[in-house]
C-alpha cells in the first residue's frame, strides 16, 4: 500500500510539472512575437527614420525586460531587420513614405511593391524663416535666458530632473527661446511620437470636420457594429476614449495594446472586433486602439489610399512647416494614429503652436473654429483629465502649472505642454521609462515657468 501510494504521488507530481512545463512553454510563445517584433520595429524606424546607430539604440532604449536579450541583424541592403530570440524571429521594413512596417499577415514582397504617393517637393527649410522653417529669429526679450540655458544644461548634460531627454525646446510667444539636444542628435532628428500621435489624429479628424466630411456626434456607421450595442458609438466617444469597446492598455504583458502593435496585421479590425464592455460615452478609459479605429474612418471615407496618405501631409504637415514627417502603417496600410510618427523636436513644437493659435498657423486656419475649445473640453467620465486625444491638467495633476495647461503624452516620457496664459510650448523627447527613471516633469516645468516674464 505504501509503494502504490508514492507511485501515485510521483506521478501526480509528474504530471503537474508536465502541466506546468507545456503551459509555461505555450505562455512564452505567445510572447514571441511581442519580445521579438517590439526591437524589430523600435530597431528599423530608429534607424532608417531617425539616422540613429543599432548600437546606441540597443544600449539606451531597448535594454530592459526580455528585450535586452535579443539578438537583431540590420540589413541596409534592403533596408530592414530582424530580431530573433530562442526559436521565434520577427521581421521589420523600411519604406520610404512608410517609414517602418512589421511583417505581420502580409508578404514582404506584396508589402514593398505599395508606394509612397509623395505629395510634393518641398522647399528647403533651412531657407525659410520661422516657423515654417528653420531660420530663427532672435530670442524675445520676456525670458530669463541664462536661467533658461541652465535649465537645458541641467536637463540634457546632468540628467538633474531623473529621465534621460533626447530633446528640448521651449517656444514663448511664437518664438524659440531654448533648444538643445544630446550630441547624437541634432534639430534635423526625426524623434518617435509614441502616443503623441494620438494628438494628431485629434488635429486630421478636426480637418475632416471643416471639409465637412464627418459629424463627429453621428454614429459610425460600421457594418460589424450594427448587431449590438456597438452601433451607438461616435467618433466622438473614440476621441475621448470612451468608446465602451473591452480594451486593455497595459504594456507590461501580453494585453490589447501590446497584441495590436506586435501581433497583428490591423490595428483597427483588431479593435473594433472588441465586443462592447460599457453603453457608449459612458465610462471613460485609455484605449490605443480606439484612435486607430479613428485613422481607419479617414481612410475608409477618403476612400481612395493616395489621397489617404496624401492627407496629413498635405492638409497638415506642409501647413505647419513639418513637412518631413512620417506617419507610419500598419502592415494593413492604416496609419498608425495611436503611436507611430517621426518628427523633429521643432516639428513637435509647431504642432504644440497650432494649438496655442487655436488652430490657426502661418495665418491660415487649418483647424475649424471652436476645435480648440472641444479638445480642451474634458471627457464626461474623465476626472477633468482628458479631453479629445489631449490631457489636461484641470486637476493640477502638475501642481507648478497653471490649470489651462492641456499636453500630448507619449510612452517613455515624450511630452508637448501647452500653455496658453503664458503664451507657452515646452517640448521634450527621449528616453524616461518608470519607475526608477521617470522624468519630473513638474520640476522641470516650475522652473522653466520661473524664466518667463
């Protein structure tokens, strides 16, 4: 009886670590294509977007996590990489227009044979004044420049507020009164939006509103939404993530966000297959997926994929004097709203501008009146935090700045405040992960306050 039972006991126990091991091996593979996809797409953007070196990019940004242990080969010959790691490998490609794609349910060779509409050839901007263009003018006189410059010092060479910053600007007033860079960088750098994108779209779907293209209040009018409850949402509850769609943002593991960006082919179907959690407009809770759904809209309405990608850069980009930018696709050809746009420190600035201008640039409207105040107006279910694909401080979530203050936030600290009773834009980019290495932005913006008269 004794050795009946401990056999029963052994092979319970084997049969258990059998378990464990299979679902420790499906767990893990289902993180392949997360682990190995995120560098294959940090990697090819970061370089053949931004000029950056594998090198310096594998130390800084992508040394965490599983990430760190990865292995990626970057081919200049056709302009692409992959990552590998144990038996998984993920492949990503560079197009010009396109910026970076991650190979996901699509063929390279279909993929490559799709070209960039190129809009127009633009003037050179180092010929052209500020704002449209990089001749800037001298600094106003209703700032503390030294004060500012220390600022910089303290920021970009000592690292005295934490985070690791790639860039910084600040505009006072229409006019440039501080900029500075890491030696790798210089104003021509091409920096990743992360969710600062999301602003954007807020700024194409303004633009879809003025030509009349769209009642953002209607509902959308998606044939796999008209079943269910789905059919009573609007653009505008996707532009104040409160779609009700089941989302889930977390960045940590394997969630909604992560699946999206590194596992699917299209961001938007991805999401809007989501079935409903919440009644429309009720509950308010960030959703990268609810912006791409918004950038799907714009292209199912354009309804003609040259003039698509021609939008934002004819309708925004060349307007505001960044006309170098790129907004890259999902391997569907969507734009990728909720996270992939590369563009100078100054182009972030422009943008931040716009907004200052309540939509006006270079004298020409290009947002619709009162644009402005809706995306500063906060979401129902927000806590006065969110507005339309812009924060707000309306709760002094930055107690050093003024509760007008509204900002574009983006992963790993990229940041536009705008600051409109100080006439004010403060642009940073770079590399600030949590927790040990979080900017304190409130430091940061106390202080830049305390040099503007």
């Amino acid at each position: 009886m004794k050795r009946t039972s401990v056999k029963r006991i052994l092979w319970s126990v084997l049969v258990i670590l059998i378990i464990g091991v299979g679902y420790g091996l499906y767990y893990i593979n289902s993180l392949l294509p997360i682990i190995t996809g995120y560098p294959a797409k940090y990697l090819c953007s970061a370089v053949f977007v931004s000029g950056r070196e594998q090198a310096e990019v594998e130390a800084m940004d992508l040394h965490f996590s599983f990430i760190k242990y990865t292995k990626s080969k970057v081919d200049f010959q056709d302009s692409s990489v992959t990552t590998s790691f144990l038996w998984a490998k993920s492949k990503a490609i560079y197009r010009k227009g396109f910026g970076a794609t991650l190979l996901r349910g699509v063929s390279e060779g279909d993929l490559r044979k799709i070209k960039f509409p190129r809009y127009s050839a633009t003037a050179n901007q180092d010929t052209i004044s500020w704002p449209m263009g990089n001749l800037m003018p001298k600094k106003g006189s209703a700032t503390d420049t030294i004060k500012l410059e220390r600022i910089a010092e303290k920021l970009m060479d000592d690292e005295g507020y934490n985070g690791h910053a790639f860039a910084f600007m600040v505009v006072h007033k229409g006019i440039p009164v501080v900029e500075a860079y890491q030696p790798q960088f210089n104003a021509q750098t091409r920096f990743l939006s992360w969710s600062m994108a999301k602003s954007f779209t807020n700024t194409l779907s303004g633009i879809m509103v003025k030509d009349g293209k769209w009642d953002i209040n209607q509902p959308v009018n998606l044939p796999e939404w008209q079943a269910d409850e789905r059919k009573n949402i609007t653009i505008n509850n996707l532009l104040q993530m409160q779609s009700g769609l089941r989302w889930n943002e977390d960045y940590g593991n394997r969630s909604d966000v992560t699946q999206m960006l590194y596992c699917e082919n299209d961001f938007a179907k991805f999401t809007y297959d989501q079935p409903f959690a919440f009644p429309a407009g009720s509950h308010w809770y960030y959703s990268s997926g609810s912006v791409n759904v918004v950038n799907f809209l714009m292209r199912k309405t354009i309804g003609n994929d040259n003039e698509y990608y021609n939008f934002a850069q004819s309708r925004l980009f060349t307007k505001i004097g960044m006309p170098d930018a790129v907004f890259e696709v999902d391997a569907s050809g969507t734009q990728v709203g909720s996270s992939y746009i590369y563009a100078t420190a100054r182009d972030y600035a422009r943008f931040g501008m716009l907004y200052l201008q309540d939509g006006v640039f270079n004298g020409e409207r290009i947002l619709p009146e009162g644009w402005v105040k809706y995306t500063t107006t906060p979401a129902s279910d927000s806590d006065g935090k969110y507005g339309s694909l812009f924060w707000l401080n309306r709760s002094k979530y930055y107690p050093a700045a003024p509760e007008d203050m509204y900002s574009c936030n983006g992963h790993d600290g990229q940041q536009i405040f705008i600051i409109p009773s100080k006439e004010l834009v403060v642009v940073l980019v770079g590399y600030s992960p949590k927790p040990d290495r979080v900017m304190k932005f409130n430091d940061l913006l106390g202080d830049v306050l305390s040099a503007i008269y």
